[in-house]
C-alpha cells in the first residue's frame, strides 16, 4: 500500500452523516443489511410520492419505465445482457424462485457448502422432505494451504451420478469467504447438475461477468452492497431456462407471447412497493459521484478490510494467529477466529444495561460477545460457524482504519475482565 492508499483508508470516503445511521455507533456490519444513502432514501419517498399522488397512472404507465431503467443500469454491473435480468425483493426470494421451477424427481442430490446461508439451507430442507431429495454437505475448509483447490475438491467429494443441483454461494455470509465460482460452475457442467449462485453479498463487492460465467441461475442482492433502499435484487436466469422459469407469485404477465414473457412475469407480481428497484439508476449514479464509481470504492474498501484484518488478527491472538484464508478470498468483509475466552463470553457476564426485554427475546440468537458489544456502542456480528466462533467486519465508504482499530482495544478489555 503506497502512502496515498494508507491516508485513503484513514478517513471516510464519504463522510458517515451521508447515511442515516445512528451516529453514536460504530457500524462495522454492512453485510447483515446494507445501508442506504440518504439522498437516495429522499428519491425513494420522492417516487413514493408520486405513486400515492396518482397511484394509477403510477403503476400502469410510470413503471413500467422505471423497471426499464433499473435493467439497463444494473446489467452492465452484472455483465450481462438486460434481457438476462429480472427483480425479486431479496436473495431469499430469488434462491426460493429456482428452487421451486425445478422439476425435481425422488433422489435427486443437492450439493451445498458446511457455509451455506442458514435460510437456503432450510428451503432445501423443506424441498428434501416434500420431493424425497437428500441434501449432501461438503466440508469447505475456512482457509489453509491450497484453499480455493481443496473448497472445490470438497464439493467434488460430494458429487454422483444423482446430483441434480450446486448451490454456491459466492461470498459465504457465516466466513466472509469468496468462493471459486468459476471452477464450481464448470464442475456443475462437467457432471450436468444445475448451478445456482447464491451472490447475496456480491454484486458491489466484486466485478462480475455473469455472460462469461455462464451459471444457470445467479442471484445477487442489489439492497447491501450497491445501498440501494431495502427489498432490491435481482435474479439472472441463463437463455437455457428462461421458458421455465416462474416467479412465486403468477400475475397478469401469464398472458404475455414471445421473449419478453419472463421479464413480465417477473415485473409484476402484484401491487406492493416497486420504489427500492426504480431507486438503482440513482444508487448507481450515487456510487459514481461521490465514490469515483465502484470499481474505485471496492479498492478501497479491499484495503481497508485487508488492514482490519491484519490489525485483528495481530491484537486479539498476539502470538501464533489462525490458520486464515488467503487474501484473493476477500472482498470488503473479513471473517476473524475469536480466541479464548472471547469465543465462550457467557450471558451472565453480559452488563445489566443489556439484561432487557430486547436481550431476553433474542438470548441464545444473538451471541452475547456481540450483545456486549452493542453496548460498548459497536455493530459488529459474532457468529458461530463449523470452523469456531468468528468475529465478521466489513468494510464501506462510510469506515475507518480507527474504528476497526477501536474494536480491537474493547475486545482486549472485555477478554481481560474475563481473565
Ligand atoms: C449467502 C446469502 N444468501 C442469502 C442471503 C439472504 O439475503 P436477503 O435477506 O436479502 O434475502 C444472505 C443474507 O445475508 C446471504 O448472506
């Protein structure tokens, strides 16, 4: 890093008070939910406006333009053609949408990753018992010599002659983990299964070049990463299952003839609020102006993670560190081993101030490392993964190398009370 890049990571690139958050927190976790900047937040309730103003010629003629607008903008951020592209409200949604257009027989296989996000692995669950399916995991390691070979010889361990579908996710949610989409989607190919990506993370976090890529399904969320308004992603569905594919909820595009079926289909499922979506061209420019574009924020934010990373590891394990994934597999989030007695902080040791209603509803969820954070003023996920109980940080315009650094002394606190 040159001495340019070092001061780059020291202050914001754009100043936090451009987002509503709480300015009494220190908002290390953009990857649970993503943030929103203001200024589009005010085009959302603009376009609100509109829509309640006059909610008929809104739906019927301005829509349908705005949805335009949003493909077109969004698909060269995708690398693919427009007509590759429609929208559903979140990740969920777009992995559930795929998991239900396919035809499955009675022992089919499915191959996941032991870092599979929890809510897809509970839609398979739910197919598994309706359609006779078993759902076959592969130990993906959380890092080690020769990482991205042996993430893809773990799913090539799974793999028969029954295997019908590979949910790869792109970025893992539990280890910050980037996964070699490209040998996975080829290793779908080769045994003829179905590739679906699960991209929740990362559209924004990484260039993608979905026409090169070439899955079957990928589905990216455009409300964390690229800050669109909440219930923003979309779903790309290659040219191979465009003719079957249905959205959840079947609505008046049913009737539509010819290519553009899908894209109605998918366009309008019914009266709900469209505005997050018609927000992307504005987010897009948003991100343009005052980041210098994402190619330029997710350098940034590159750096910025990698030195959060290297000042945690070093801080809270001092002496020998983890075995820790290599470089190429981050984006703008790191996933950190918590060493001892971090991983294990008890509830009783939580202070009163967090023994409230709040915490009582969501003890045994919620780690208490992370709920005694909260009260140290830090939004900051702990989760308990297959590889341990992992610290996750990520890294926006809005972050500093200080506040990472900030973290680190609290934690070193809290473990020392605990000594
Ligand atoms: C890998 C992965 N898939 C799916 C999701 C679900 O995203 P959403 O809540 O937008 O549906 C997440 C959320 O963090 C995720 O990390």
């Amino acid at each position: 890093m040159n001495e340019e890049e070092r001061q780059e990571i020291k202050n914001p690139l754009v100043e936090p008070r451009e987002w509503p958050l709480d300015p009494s927190l220190t908002f290390l976790n953009h990857g649970s939910f993503g943030a929103c900047p203001r200024e589009i937040l005010r085009r959302q309730a603009a376009l609100r406006d509109q829509m309640e103003r006059s909610p008929v010629r809104f739906n019927l003629t301005t829509l349908p333009d705005l949805c335009e607008a949003a493909r077109e903008s969004v698909a060269p951020l995708l690398g693919v053609d427009p007509k590759n592209v429609v929208f559903v409200s979140n990740a969920s949604e777009g992995v559930s949408t795929v998991l239900k257009t396919i035809e499955w027989r009675a022992g089919d296989e499915v191959i996941i990753s032991q870092d599979s996000y929890p809510a897809c692995r509970h839609m398979l669950n739910a197919l598994a018992l309706r359609h006779r399916l078993l759902i076959k995991v592969a130990l993906t390691p959380f890092g080690g010599h020769k990482w991205e070979q042996q993430v893809v010889e773990a799913f090539e361990a799974q793999v028969s002659d029954r295997t019908r579908l590979i949910l790869i996710d792109h970025i893992t949610s539990p280890t910050a983990l980037v996964y070699p989409v490209t040998e996975l989607t080829s290793l779908a190919k080769q045994i003829g299964a179905i590739s679906l990506i699960d991209g929740a993370h990362a559209p924004g976090q990484l260039p993608l070049a979905l026409h090169q890529l070439d899955p079957d399904f990928y589905v990216g969320n455009a409300h964390k990463w690229m800050m669109t308004p909440k219930s923003c992603a979309m779903l790309y569905v290659s040219p191979r299952w465009r003719a079957h594919i249905l959205p959840h909820v079947i609505s008046h595009g049913y009737l539509t003839q010819g290519e553009s079926r899908y894209q109605a289909l998918f366009d309008w499922t019914g009266t709900r609020d469209y505005t997050a979506l018609a927000c992307l061209p504005d987010t897009i420019k948003w991100v343009n102006q005052r980041c210098g574009g994402f190619q330029r924020l997710r350098s940034r934010n590159h750096r910025l993670i990698q030195a959060a990373r290297d000042l945690l590891v070093t801080s809270l394990w001092g002496g020998p560190s983890p075995v820790m994934p290599p470089r190429t597999a981050l984006a703008q989030m790191v996933a950190v081993p918590l060493p001892q007695p971090l991983a294990t902080y008890p509830e009783s040791a939580l202070p009163p101030s967090m023994i409230t209603a709040e915490s009582a509803a969501s003890a045994g969820r919620i780690h208490p490392l992370q709920r005694a954070l909260w009260s140290e003023g830090f939004e900051v996920p702990i989760i308990t993964t297959a590889h341990g109980v992992m610290l996750r940080v990520s890294a926006q315009a809005y972050n500093t190398l200080g506040e990472y650094q900030r973290l680190a002394e609290t934690l070193l606190t809290i473990s020392s009370s605990r000594d």
